[in-house]
C-alpha cells in the first residue's frame, strides 16, 4: 500500500499556508514537528468541557480529567513498551528529564572520582547537567570521540568503560546528524561494568521503534513536541528499581504521602517525581499525537522518512557546492550541509524566501561542531507529512543558492 501523504497532510492545518508568497515546505522537524488537528482538537476540548486539577478532586470533572492523564501514561507506556505505566514520569521535555536524572539519581550515586561517560554527538541538554553534576561531586566526564562521518568509535568507547563508569548517556539519534548510536550494544557493554544507561530519545522516539525492556536501557528521555504533541511536556522513563532507589527531584504538592513538620514520608512513583500541578491539558493531548503515529504505524512513517532522506541525498548530492555533513550509515531522517563559500545563516534566510523552513547553526551542539571543524550547518529534517514534490523543491533551491558561489 502507498503512503497516504495527501490524507496525511490534511490532518496538519500549519502546513496549509503561504510564506513570503510561497506554500511552506516545514523542514524543521527535528526542532519541533507540526501538531495533527485531533492534538489541537484535544487541547480545546479539554479547556471547553473537562479543566480540572487532579487525583484529588471529589467532582466529575476532576475524576474525568485524571482519568485522561492516567490514559496518556498507559499510551506512553504502551508506545515505549515499558513494563508499567509507574515508570512512565511526565517532565518539561527532554532537558528537564535529564537533570532530573542529574539531580537525583547523580547526588546520590556518583561520588568524587567516579565517571559518567557522554559522546560527541550530545545535544548540550545531554551535556551541561552532567558538567554541572561533576563540578559538584568531583566527578569526572569522558567523551566518546567520533570518526569523520559522525559515527562514535565503539572500541573507544569501550576503552573508556570500566569499575569506575556510573552512567552512560547517550542520545539515540543525533539532531544535528541524524547518526542512530549502536544504544543496544552500549547498554549491553556498560551494564558489563556495572554502570546505569540513559538514551536521550529526543530525536530517535519520533522515527524508530521504541521497546525499552529490549533495549534494557535504565532511563529515555524524550519531548511531546518531537512526535507531534505539545511544546513544554516530556517524559522520563525509568525501570521501577532505580527510580525506587532514588530521592525525588522537586518537593511539593502531590509527591508525598504524608508532611508533618517533622518528618515528611514521599509518594510511590511515578508521582514522587511529579511534584505540583501538572501539565495537565497537553499531557490529555499528547495522548492523540501518539495514537497518530500508531494509527500511521511507525514501520510506515520510517520506510517514508527513508525514501525522503536518500531521495534527498540523490538530488542534492549532484548539486555543485553541495556538502553534506554526517554521513553515517544508521541515520534518522536528518540531512545537514553546508554549501562551499556560504554561511549556513544566509543559505536559511535564502530558502526562507522560498517559503522552505530548516534550520540553521549549531543545533546545540556546539562541541560537535568543533570536532566537525564548523561553525555550524543547514539542517533539512523531515517528517511523516513531507514529500517527495517537497525534497524536489528543497534541491532546486539549493541548487539556485549554490550556484551563487559554485559556477
Ligand atoms: N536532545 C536532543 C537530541 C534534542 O534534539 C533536543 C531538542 N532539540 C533536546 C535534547 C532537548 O529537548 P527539549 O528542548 O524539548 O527539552
């Protein structure tokens, strides 16, 4: 069966709409994707008829909202394959999902001397908490070099393991890049010393299987608003015996069990790490971005976001002045370039004209860059709405852009 791109696209009223003159082609998906009419619909829905706080009210209202939010943790869970909807922990987004780790599982596990062991390839979400966490504790930071097409060297990461590594945190799928790491492999190789995994699933949750059982990876963190849910919201997955072992992150309402000025007793997970009200109507809504992407079926949205990416690469790869940056073998759809003798800002604001969106510079990854010896790249990310007509005006223009610079 062909993909259904022209149903698809009618369930994303954003993408109906002329910039500077032109249809919007959105090739920014690996920043935020666009939001399916049932996410948007959920939204309203929820404000008009259900708005209510949670798990404590005695009304109607209360006991169907709760009931909603607790529906969105079993999709997650499902969505992930974790072995309960308890490990399934709603956050900010990735960033906060990560310090979580950070604040709780490092202050209490990693102690001076002790390693954590990042790669090149790390979004600086994926970097800053574990300088922060170190600088405290005395701890030490290692870091996992990568070839030139953007792969990390595994025997160098194997050479860094050892009694002293704690954790391992490594994104899945790079968003400046699109590499997929061997996660599978890394986990295998880092339990082996007896150090705890976390995948940034930023990226890679949108476009690949997700089975954390299979996996075996300790935490994931992931953004709504990377699979089509809503900005501000995320998760943090965690197997139940080290989230058990760990302190909660804020103190507040709803992660305890019992406050007296003396002593205060804390909440089972996931709500000792869920402190205040919470995100209440996007989590409600998030709900529909992940019943999107079933009902699409992931296995159909990655053998199309496949078909963009080498699409893309065949007609831009022809292209005089054309070079792609991150030529791994495993990647998500991600294709970043520069064009010889541009700055990648003019060639955004170029294809901005065009009514083309990507995005341009370090993509937070600034150590990346360095290694890369660049200031920054053009990054055209697609998703499960973007077609083939779209790469095809993607290549015109870049073509048009290079030849500035490339006669
Ligand atoms: N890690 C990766 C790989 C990302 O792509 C992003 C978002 N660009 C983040 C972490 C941070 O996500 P958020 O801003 O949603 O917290």
């Amino acid at each position: 069966m062909s993909f259904p791109i022209e149903q698809i696209r009618q369930m994303f009223p954003v993408l109906h709409q002329e910039v500077h003159g032109k249809p919007l082609i959105y090739f920014d998906n690996a920043a935020t994707t666009q939001k399916p009419q049932s996410v948007i619909n959920s939204l309203e829905g929820y404000y008009l008829h259900d708005n209510a706080n949670i798990h404590r009210g005695a009304h109607a209202l209360a006991d169907r909202a709760t009931r909603y939010f607790e529906d969105t943790r079993e999709t997650v869970q499902k969505f992930l394959n974790a072995k309960e909807s308890a490990e399934i922990i709603f956050t900010k987004g990735t960033t906060e999902s990560i310090n979580l780790v950070a604040y709780t599982f490092g202050r209490k596990f990693i102690q001076t001397g002790d390693e954590i062991i990042i790669s090149t390839l790390e979004h600086h979400s994926n970097i800053v908490p574990w300088q922060m966490l170190c600088e405290e504790k005395g701890a030490i930071l290692k870091v996992i070099p990568i070839n030139d097409a953007g792969e990390i060297i595994y025997e160098e990461f194997e050479k860094l393991l050892s009694p002293k590594t704690k954790l391992v945190s490594v994104v899945h799928a790079s968003n400046a890049l699109g590499t997929i790491n061997p996660v599978k492999k890394i986990i295998y190789s880092a339990h082996a010393v007896g150090a705890k995994v976390l995948l940034d699933g930023a990226q890679s949750t949108s476009h690949l299987e997700i089975d954390v059982q299979d996996l075996d990876c300790d935490f994931m963190a992931l953004s709504a608003h990377k699979l089509y849910g809503p900005t501000g919201l995320g998760v943090l997955y965690g197997k139940r015996e080290v989230l058990e072992a760990m302190p909660p992150f804020q103190g507040g309402g709803e992660m305890i069990k019992e406050v007296t000025f003396e002593k205060t007793t804390y909440n089972e997970i996931p709500f000792k790490f869920e402190a205040g009200t919470p995100n209440i109507g996007d989590v409600i809504a998030f709900k529909y971005a992940i019943d999107f992407i079933n009902e699409t079926s992931k296995s159909a949205i990655k053998e199309h976001e496949e078909g963009l990416l080498s699409y893309a690469n065949e007609l831009l790869g022809s292209i005089k002045g054309f070079i792609p940056v991150g030529t791994a073998k495993e990647k998500v759809s991600v294709l970043s370039f520069n064009i010889n003798g541009m700055h990648p800002f003019d060639v955004g604001v170029m294809l901005d004209a065009k009514g083309i969106a990507v995005r341009t510079g370090h993509h937070c990854t600034q150590p990346l860059m360095k290694r890369l010896g660049l200031e920054g790249t053009v990054r055209a990310s697609f998703a499960v709405y973007n077609s083939k007509s779209e790469i095809e005006k993607l290549a015109e223009g870049v073509a048009q852009i290079a030849r500035i610079k490339n006669k």
